[in-house]
C-alpha cells in the first residue's frame, strides 16, 4: 500500500502540482506531528491536518459503475476526533454552486478532457448533478486546505487550485479501490447472502493498512467507508499517510448486506446454527432514507441552507434524517425542520419534531403525502437573497425537493 501511495505522489507532482510541490522542502512535515518546520502554511497542512477520503456504494437509486464505490469527497478534518472539522472557510475561493463553470475551468481552461470524463464516471451524483456536487465539495471542503490557497503558488492561474483539488481527490480514490479489496476477501454483492463486520473490517484494514470506518444505512447495508491520512507537505504531493479512523462504525455485528447496485435490500437469506433463514425488512424499493443529505430544488439552481431556505449562491446545508414509526425527521445545523403557520419549510430550535415527521420516497421530501412545493417570499436581493420554500397548495408552479449525499 505504502509503496502505491508513494507512485500516487510522484504522478501527482509530475502532472498537477510540479511548482507547488517543489516549492517545498523534501523534510516538509507531517500534519498533525508538530515537529519540524510548521511556520509555513503552505507546505504543512494545518488546522486541519487530518485528509478523508470518503466512499459511496449508492444501490437504489443506484450511480456510478457496478463495480465501484463513488466517490464522495476530500475533506480536511482536524487532528483528533473532538476537534471538529473546518467547513466554507474562503467565500472569496468558491466557485458556482451550480457546478456551471467545472467543465470550463477543467476541460478549457487546464485542457484535462481525461480528469472531467473521470470525475463523471466515478464522482456521480444520486440525482445526476455531479458537476453541482463537485462544486459543493470544493466550496465546502476544498476552500478549507491550507496548502492550496492561491498565495502558495508561485505563479498562481485563476482556478488553479480548484482543478488540482478535483485531480488529487480523484488520483487519491484511485488507489482506494473498496469494491476489489471486498472482492478479493469475498464479499461480493448479493440480494441473498449477509456478511459479518470483522469480515468487512479485516477486509479493509488488510488492504488499507490502519482501520476503515464504514457505515451501514437503516437497512443494515453497507453505505459509506472512509479512509483516514497524514500527508507530508502540500495535498499536491500526494504524501498521504494512512491512519487509523477516528470514528467508529454504526453496523452491527452480523447480518450486514452488500446489495448490488439497483436492488433493494429488503430481502435476504442468511446461515444460522440451525439452517437457513430468510428475513424481510420493512424498506421496500425507493424509500430508503439517507443519514445526511443535501437538499435540491428541482429544475432550479442554488439548494436549501440550514434555516430551510432557498438560497442560489451559497453553500447547501447537509441535512441529517431520523426514520420513525410515524415518519423522517429532518434536522439541520439550525435544529429540527418542519412547516411554520405559513407551510414554509423552516429548521430551528423551536421546531417540534413529533409535529412534523416527513416522508422520503425515491429520493424525494413530502411532508403528509404532498411532495409538491412552492416558492414563497423573498428577503434579501441579488445572489445573498433567501426565499422561503413552501408546501404547494395548487396556486402556484410546484417543483419538488430532491435529495443527495
């Protein structure tokens, strides 16, 4: 593993950070080690010094290759688990959040044809806006790495750093190949057969060399994994370092599904002590409710901030869910979501969440059977306006809310 990592960082260097990286002095430091020289921002990646490659396996609805965990995204994070992690750090840095200008700054401005058919192929969004998705990852978590604001570079290109932050995170996933490490321990996809976690676990770490936290979803299927580094000097050198996750997996013990790609996970088959038994579990196809979501308007750019607006310029809030006997609950940074006097999407503390249990069906909010929504008034003007997004009543052109991880 070690040795793949190191011919990671020698191609990264030699295609998309030659300057950057030799900018920095081969005894750069190690993130979060505090020894040697760690004056220089640019060559010592700080606060946040922790870099996690997230993974999805998306089964219904389903994206990206059978084959392949997509990836989800870079993130900085900081150098213990209670410390948090840094999120839109730079306004100044981002770039539209309707992923409009990727193609252009990709493909015509760093002439990368290759890296933008890549990126489509392998960084796939639930709802096919993954040039959106790219571009809320950047604003999100990009802006946040230390070692590629624009004043460390020597001879800075608008945009420069945006394409190296897409080219490192897919040069990264490349060699996180989760879909053939679980083949090669034989965990294969099945609508029949389940896996224990030390199955999975050994799987991963084996290959990886530290320990993987992976996720399951409500269905007890696995959803997410995880990858954990240091990385010595600038991102742009891929030095990235494997370390042990800081968090630990919400799967239980047995019984965990690996559902291929566009089935349900309703249904399996598995071998006890006293023979074989089949169970069936209560989520049928297209209701699947995610842990965390963004949440889009449909045919419309800009996404819902964490007071439950619509706002066009700035960066989408992730949303948690809850699912319950009498309905989702959807909470935000803000507090718990539901409709205020007026039916206008709302998320605060005063919020009572018995109140107002959503539904999620094929990846879509409703809230008592309407999934049809509204706009409603304006505050504000120009990109900083927020318009309230309201439960359609009949009187107005709906749209509905669409959800992506």
């Amino acid at each position: 593993m070690k040795f793949l990592l190191l011919i990671a960082a020698l191609f990264i260097s030699k295609v998309y950070g030659a300057d950057l990286s030799s900018s920095c002095p081969i005894d750069s430091p190690i993130s979060c080690s505090n020894t040697g020289d760690t004056s220089n921002s640019c060559c010592y990646e700080s606060p946040a010094g922790v870099v996690q490659l997230t993974q999805f396996w998306d089964y219904n609805p389903s994206t990206g290759p059978n084959n392949l965990f997509t990836l989800h995204g870079l993130w900085p994070d900081a150098c213990s688990a209670s410390g948090g992690y840094p999120e839109s750090c730079d306004p100044s840095l981002e770039i539209a959040s309707d992923g409009s200008t990727v193609q252009d700054i990709v493909v015509n401005q760093f002439n990368d044809q290759t890296l933008y058919n890549n990126l489509n192929r392998v960084w796939t969004d639930i709802n096919g806006k993954n040039a959106q998705f790219w571009a809320h990852e950047w604003n999100k978590h990009g802006t946040c790495y230390s070692t590629i604001k624009p004043s460390c570079y020597p001879n800075f290109q608008s945009n420069e750093n945006v394409y190296n932050f897409f080219a490192v995170a897919y040069q990264l996933f490349q060699n996180l190949d989760t879909y053939s490490w679980l083949v090669d321990a034989g965990i294969t996809p099945s609508s029949t057969t389940t896996y224990t976690l030390a199955q999975i676990q050994s799987a991963l770490d084996s290959k990886f060399g530290k320990s993987v936290y992976f996720k399951c979803d409500s269905n007890h299927a696995i959803n997410e994994v995880w990858y954990y580094h240091h990385v010595k000097g600038s991102i742009l050198s891929g030095d990235f370092l494997p370390i042990d996750a800081f968090d630990q997996t919400n799967c239980p013990q047995t019984g965990i599904k690996f559902p291929p790609k566009g089935s349900s996970a309703g249904t399996t088959t598995k071998t006890t002590a006293t023979g074989t038994k089949t169970t069936t579990t209560s989520a049928p196809t297209g209701t699947e409710v995610p842990a965390s979501s963004y949440i889009y308007l449909t045919g419309k750019s800009g996404c819902l901030i964490s007071n439950g607006k619509w706002y066009t310029s700035g960066t989408c809030a992730t949303y948690k869910f809850a699912q319950g006997s009498s309905g989702t609950t959807i909470t935000s940074s803000k507090g718990t979501c539901g409709l205020d006097a007026d039916d206008n999407f709302t998320c605060s503390s005063s919020v009572v969440a018995s109140s107002n249990q959503f539904q999620i069906s094929n990846g879509k909010v409703g809230i008592n059977g309407n999934f049809d929504w509204c706009l409603g008034d304006v505050s504000g003007s120009g990109s900083t306006a927020q318009t309230n997004v309201k439960l359609a009543d009949g009187s107005c052109s709906s749209f509905q809310l669409s959800l992506t991880q």
